[in-house]
C-alpha cells in the first residue's frame, strides 16, 4: 500500500466514523476539489472510503474567474476528480466582489457557491485544509488580535462543513498525488507576495520552523485543538447562564425588540470573561454581526460597570440598551441619518 495515500485515507476514515451523518448515512456527500495537491488526495481518498460504505461522492469546483484560463483550470480539476473514483463532477462560476479584499471576497463566494449547490439537509462538504493551514489560520489570528476563537483555527466540522485533514501535513497529500501520479495544479495566488497568507506560508512559518528548530506547524495546530477544547467548554457554561437570564417580552412588547429581554442580575454573578460569551451568543440571535472585542466589551459595561450610560451601537444599525434592570436590543438608524 502506498503509504501516503493510505494516510490520507484513515484520515477521512476516522473522520466520517466520528461525523457519521443523521442516522449513521450522509444523504449528500461532497468534496471541494480546486486541482491542488490538497483536494486531490481528498478527492481520491473520499471516493474510495465512500464507496466503501455504498456512498456516491461529488466533486464541487469553484471557478472564482480571477485568472486567465481559470475555466480550463477548473475543467481539468473535475476531469481529475473523476479520474480518481469520485462519482460526478460539477463546475460552479462566480463573481467575487464585496469589502475586505480579494481573499475575502474569493473565500465568500467560494463557501456560498458551495453551501448553494447542497440538494439536501443532510449533506457533508469535505474540504481539504491540512495541518499547515491551519498553522497559518492561527498565525493570522494571533498577528491581528482577533481573540481566542480566531486563534483556535478551524473547526474539523462545521456543518455542512468537513475538514478530514486538519492533522495531516501538506507534505502528505503531495506525496499521495505522487504516489497516484497525478499531476496537480499550482495556484498562482499561493506565491504571490501581495496576499498575507501566501507570505506567511512562504516567509513566515519557514522562518519559525528554522528558528524554533521545526514542529512549528504541528504545535500551532495543537494548540488550536486545546484552545477550540476550552471555547467549547466556555460555550456551554455560556449558554446556561444565557438560559437562566433570558427574559420573554412582555404585555405589549411582543415584537418590540429583536430578542427577548436580557436579565442584569443573573449576569453579574459571572466572570467578565464568561459575561462577554454570553452577550455574544444573546446579540447574535438578536441578528448582530461582525462583532468586535470593542462590541462586547461596551456591551459588558452595561452590565459590569454600569453608570447610567447611553446604549452602545452595532454593526447593522442595532443599539443595546439597558433599562430597569435588564438589556434590549432596537434597531434604529442613527440620528443624522
């Protein structure tokens, strides 16, 4: 057996035991295939572990149009995933545009254009993030601040989200799609010094493992893991606490505020830490989004530290505030507005 493309297999063995699907059945099982060594491996591995368990496996890939030839690209990407035993092959063409940059806007695109082509409820989308992706995800993190969720990296599932390979080197599904003999497509974009994650892959994580004396990425990833271990267990304490301090509306306010009523008091028992989970999940019900360390913080001193100040405005033109012991949430525009 070749030993690399066995690896990349028990990879996504232990995984699809582990998230077996409603019932112990995915009705709907995918693969993000782009022609790069990464979804290849994944790709091969999927198709033969799947049909062993009488599952059909499609290749989803997403023509993003950024470069010249990218629909010859994504054509031989689908001719590719055939060729290594998936069932069927589909091309989805989009449009990236929208704020934060071209990363940004591609990877929104890219995961719409996925979640899009799911027929069924109960349907899996493997994607190939290996291990030094996931490094390079809490890299990033740690360099802008983005607290300890960011840090954590990527989940391995996310539903419909599956990262079977979030333990496996890159160095590994390269050397499956040799041991295949399959030839793989090289991504301009990942050489290219004007987006940050091609210089940390080429600049910075070289750079740590030399200085670090290697096993920079595998301590990245398991710190990710430890991390995601303590968010989950936060996560729960969380939601009980958000249980407890829920509040219904009440006469006449039915449809007054987004969410129900928030309790001051049950709050004020928690740790400022636990406090901030808490507002968090209670606003994001609310329908708040693109939540900052700042948002929460704010929010908390409402709670933690409060004075009788004014509300604190969100993203989306939502302001919290507090009043007769409890929060709320309005959405309202901005006066001047």
């Amino acid at each position: 057996m070749k030993q690399a493309v066995a690896e990349v297999r028990r990879a996504v063995r232990e995984f699809l035991s582990g998230f077996p699907g409603r019932d112990g059945r995915w009705d709907e099982l995918n693969v993000a295939v782009s022609g790069g060594a990464d979804s290849l491996a994944l790709a091969e591995a999927a198709a033969h572990v799947a049909h062993q368990r009488g599952l059909r496996v499609r290749a989803l890939i997403v023509d993003h149009r950024l470069q010249e030839g990218s629909a010859e690209v994504a054509a031989a990407a689908a001719r590719a995933a055939c060729e290594l035993g998936v069932d069927s092959a589909d091309v989805l063409t989009v449009e990236v545009n929208g704020p934060g940059g071209i990363e940004a806007a591609a990877r929104r695109a890219r995961y719409a254009a996925l979640r899009g082509a799911l027929s069924r409820e109960n349907a899996l989308v493997l994607l190939g993030h290996t291990r030094d992706d996931q490094a390079e995800t809490v890299l990033l993190g740690l360099g802008r601040g983005s607290g300890p969720r960011s840090v954590a990296g990527m989940k391995p599932f996310d539903p419909p989200w599956g990262r079977p390979l979030l333990d496996t080197p890159r160095s590994v599904t390269r050397a499956a799609c040799a041991e295949l003999g399959v030839e793989v497509w090289e991504d301009p974009q990942n050489a290219d010094p004007r987006f940050t994650r091609a210089r940390l892959r080429a600049e910075v994580l070289p750079l740590l493992e030399d200085v670090l004396n290697g096993g920079v990425a595998g301590a990245l990833a398991r710190t990710a893991a430890q991390l995601r271990e303590d968010l989950e267990t936060l996560d729960a304490l969380a939601a009980g606490v958000l249980a407890g301090a829920r509040e219904p509306p009440g006469p006449g306010e039915a449809g007054t505020y987004a969410p129900p009523f928030l309790a001051v008091a049950p709050l004020l028992a928690s740790p400022a830490a636990l406090r901030r989970r808490v507002l968090r999940a209670w606003l994001l019900d609310a329908g708040a989004r693109d939540l900052t360390d700042r948002h929460l913080r704010a929010v908390d001193a409402l709670v933690g530290d409060w004075r009788g100040q004014g509300g604190v405005w969100l993203p989306g033109s939502l302001v919290v505030e507090r009043s007769h012991g409890r929060l709320a949430v309005n959405r309202r525009e901005p006066k001047g507005e």
